[in-house]
C-alpha cells in the first residue's frame, strides 16, 4: 500500500492555463434580447439568429392582457409549451415576465390596467406547471404581474398594497420551481421582507437617474442605504435588467459614462442587461469610452481555469485524486446550480466518461476570487485499460440539456492546441493538456 502510494503521488503532473480576453457567450448571462413578441409565440428560427449573434438570453413576457378576468384558456398554455421548447430547440434560456399590459412609452403607463389579487393568483396556479416542466430553460424569473410592464407600480387593482405584494410574492415562490431564482423589482419591499431564499433584484432604469427613475428613493439618506442593501443581496443572490429612457423624470441625471458602468456593475454584481434599451444614452458611450468590451465580458461569471494537477496513473474502480484552480473574472455568482466533471476521454475511440465532483458547488465561485477544488475520487470499475485526456466540463444541471454543448459553461482560457489544451465545441468540455494512464 506504502508502495502504491508513493507510485501515485510521484505521478502527480500539474498544467497551468493561459487566461482569454475574448468575449465568451455563456448560458445564463450577458446582454440579453428582448422578444420581439411574447413568449407564446416565440420561434425557433428567431431565437436561432439570437444565439448565432452571441447572446443567450431572451426576455419573454407572458402576455395576460386577455386574461384580467378569467382563467388563462388552455390553448394559450399549450402555446406557452411550444415557446418554451423553441427555446430548448435553439440553445437560448429565457428570462420570464408574466404581464397584464405592456405600455409603448416610457409616459403613458399611467392608466395601464392589471388583474384583482385572486385572478393573479389563479394564474400562477395555471402556470405553474408549465414552470415546473420547463425550468431547464428559464433562467430567471421577473415578479410581473403588477402594475404597468408589471413593474410592480401604477396598479390599477391595489396590488401595491403591502399586503398585496406579499400575497403576489407567496404566490409567486409557491409557483415558481425551487431551483429558480424570483427578482422583484423595488428595493424597500426587498429590505422590508428580510433575507430570502431564491429572492433576487432586478431594475429596468439601471444608472438612468439619481434614483434610478424612482428605483430608490429621493431621499439622499434612503437612496444610499438602499442601494448598499440591494449591493449586499447582489452579491448572494441574481440581479439584472435595463437602462431606460428617463423621460419621466425632467432632472433626471443618468450615469452614462464607462467609469459608471465599471463601477457599479461590479458593486451590484450584475449578471444580464439589456442589449438594446437604452442604447442610445448607454450603449453607445460605453462603446465610444472604450469599455464595451469588458462589460460585455464582466456581466455575470467568468470562470478562467489557472491550474490543474492530477495524478496521472490509475487503475479501474481504483482511488484517484487531483485540485483545480479556477478563477471567476466576472461581476457576479454563478446563479443556478451546476455540477464540475472531470472528463476522461478515451484516445482510441474518443469515448467520454463523466466523473461528477459534487463535493463543491460552482455558484460559490466568488467573483474576483480564485478557488481550489480538490478532488478525491473512484475511477469507474470497468474502465478500459489505456491512456485517457482529462478535461473539465460544467454542463447544464438538467438532464434534458446535460448533453447539449450549447449550454455547457466555456472556460475562459486560451486554446493551446501545442500542449493539448483546447476547447471541444462539439461535447462542451476543455481538454486540460495531461493525461491519465489506466493499467489494464
């Protein structure tokens, strides 16, 4: 056994990794689009261009606006189905808002029209198995529902009553599945409720005011501890949205310049923008100062891979170990769950053998911080003698993607191919440049 050991470990071979400053299209994060219609009558060959232009994430709103006073017909919930699966069909993950209006203006919500409280509640029951079924393609889940844009003011039912929200808020996790995270939209409700689980933020006037166009409050003294409570619940749980236009707000001030953008991205722990709202006032001038190109790459994780030692000789069913580095450059967490593997690659036949490491999780990858994973594992009992190519995957959690390539993480590291480090597009996984040797 002394003898074993000390084969074992004079075998240990370490590889290091070359960090990429390219823009990595990843799931779950980035500029998203917004649909152009809503979700129901989401296609495939749309939502094809999307992911074929660099983007993997779609807003798609729910549209109710037929249903303030009755039950969802089940036609349109069948409809639902298929946007879901033309998503899943074209590698993109939605971000969902269930709607009852959807104003064309930034100053004419004012008499927009949503549901009663038990119609609301009707619906969510309605929809929650369409949620269940098709969670693998929902990233995120938007509160909607509530007033204009369902953006939670301007309610013409009284649903911003505390009591109301709260109501809608229940109702929302019992409906949502418990691996999806839910983000409202108003700080003062987030900070009355307290910490909770899969509980988000999102804001859709990001940086357009002093207030964000009435996110925070006029209060300077509020507004400042608002905003370092959403910074504190941002580094826990997801947060994203938009720009806007503040023509609603005649002294509105908007923090438009890459100084900004760069700073509080990183201070709320930003994970998915708009691409296109508000592009003009935003976009435009984070282009011309320069820094476009590292928001694009900051917005949510970005998980660079800095070293990987393993031990290099092994048997079947056999104890085999090793550690990984692994970098996040982005601004946020990874939001929902993933699995590391360590990938065994058969050099003959290219067969590939998964090998979970469950005792980490990659959402506590903090940004701006490197992690060592250490993994100690069994070899399967009927691998093949030979030699095997180790790579590192972080597929998709559900079963129904776990083997789509378009929705495995990418590392952001360089393609070394001289040293045998590279990316697969085809399996999703990066080929680390060591070896593993099996005794038959």
């Amino acid at each position: 056994m002394i003898a074993l050991t000390a084969m074992l470990l004079a075998t240990l071979q370490t590889a290091t990794f070359t960090p990429s400053e390219a823009e990595i299209a990843n799931p779950e994060r980035g500029f998203y689009r917004a649909g152009e219609r809503d979700l129901a009558a989401l296609d495939q060959a749309s939502l094809a261009r999307v992911y074929a232009g660099g983007e993997r994430l779609v807003y798609a709103r729910i549209d109710l606006s037929k249903y303030r006073n009755g039950p969802i017909a089940a036609r349109d919930l069948d409809r639902l189905v298929r946007g879901f699966a033309a998503a899943r069909a074209a590698g993109i993950k939605l971000i969902v808002r269930a709607v009852y209006n959807y104003p064309r203006g930034e100053t004419d919500y004012h008499q927009a029209q949503d549901a009663p409280l038990p119609v609301v509640r009707a619906h969510l029951a309605q929809l929650k198995p369409a949620f269940a079924a098709n969670a693998d393609v929902i990233a995120f889940v938007q509160a909607g529902f509530i007033g204009a844009w369902g953006e939670w003011h301007s309610s013409s039912n009284d649903l911003t009553s505390a009591p109301n929200r709260r109501a809608v808020r229940d109702a929302l996790l019992a409906a949502v599945p418990e691996t999806r995270s839910i983000q409202f939209r108003y700080p003062p409700d987030l900070i009355a409720w307290g910490p909770l689980p899969r509980v988000g933020f999102h804001n859709d006037c990001f940086m357009a005011s002093q207030t964000d166009v009435g996110t925070f409050s006029e209060n300077a003294g509020q507004r400042t501890r608002e905003q370092a409570a959403m910074a504190r619940l941002t580094a826990e749980a997801p947060f994203g949205g938009e720009t806007c236009n503040p023509a609603d707000d005649p002294g509105a001030i908007p923090r438009t310049g890459c100084a900004a953008i760069l700073d509080e991205g990183a201070r709320y722990h930003l994970s998915y923008l708009n691409a296109d709202y508000y592009r003009r006032l935003f976009h435009d001038r984070w282009t011309a100062g320069g820094c476009m190109a590292e928001v694009r790459r900051r917005l949510g994780y970005r998980f660079a891979l800095v070293s990987a030692s393993i031990v290099t000789r092994g048997r079947p069913g056999g104890d085999w170990h090793g550690t990984v580095t692994i970098r996040n450059e982005g601004w946020a967490r990874l939001s929902n769950a993933r699995t590391l593997e360590i990938v065994l690659i058969d050099s003959v036949n290219g067969t590939l053998r998964r090998i979970p490491v469950r005792s980490v999780d990659p959402r506590e990858w903090l940004p701006g911080t490197a992690t060592k994973v250490a993994f100690a594992t069994r070899l399967p009992p009927d691998l093949a003698g030979g030699r095997y190519a180790v790579a590192l995957a972080l597929p998709d959690e559900a079963s129904t993607l776990h083997d789509d390539p378009r929705f495995a993480i990418r590392f952001a590291n360089h393609d070394l191919a001289e040293i045998g480090q590279r990316w697969e597009q085809r399996t999703g996984v990066f080929r680390v440049g060591l070896d593993l040797s099996i005794e038959p």
